[in-house]
C-alpha cells in the first residue's frame, strides 16, 4: 500500500455512488490495520465541487469528486490491487486536506 493509490470500494452496493476510495496515509505508518481514506464519489452523484476542498479527477473513464470531508479510516486488508497512483496529483490532493484542516 502507498499514499496515493486508489483502490476499488470493496463493497459493490457503495460502489454505485463511491466507485473508489484515495489512501492519503502516511507511507511511514503501516503498523496499524487501518489506513486513512477519502473517498472518490461518482461525479454525477455530487453537487458543485467546492474549490480547492473537491478536486475532480478521471478514473478509468470515470469522471469523480474528491470526498475530502468525508474523510475515514478503512480496512487495510479490504484495500486491495490498487488501480492506479495519483502521486503526480499530490499536490492537488494535499490542498484538499489543507482546506479541510484549516492550513491555509
């Protein structure tokens, strides 16, 4: 597992509308059986993105919003055979969590 992967929401009834969730957690962290999420809502499920906090992305084909308020902790192990890295999109990503945070 690495910060920035995206993985496949594990549960296909939630995968309707949170079609994959965003590791944000810390790559030096992984003595613990949970990892820190945000979850990638279906573009057409979502209202008007809220700048900065809501970036958008395509996966797969697959137009998403970034759920940063509803940020969680989730399973490790139900985390598996991530889709692709938004390592490169780290920057958008971290202004997100610095929206959520407070850290501007």
């Amino acid at each position: 597992m690495a910060r920035y992967d995206v993985y496949r929401h594990p549960d296909p009834v939630l995968r309707k509308t949170t079609p994959f969730l965003l590791d944000v957690q810390n790559d030096y962290i992984s003595s613990v059986d949970t990892r820190v999420v945000l979850p990638m809502r279906a573009a057409k499920h979502c209202g008007p993105p809220m700048r900065d906090l809501n970036p958008s992305f395509d996966i797969g084909g697959t137009p998403v919003v970034l759920d940063t308020p509803a940020i969680a902790a989730f399973p490790a192990a139900e985390l598996r055979d991530p889709v692709l890295s938004l390592r490169t999109q780290s920057t958008l990503i971290a202004d997100a969590l610095h929206s959520l945070f407070g850290a501007y």
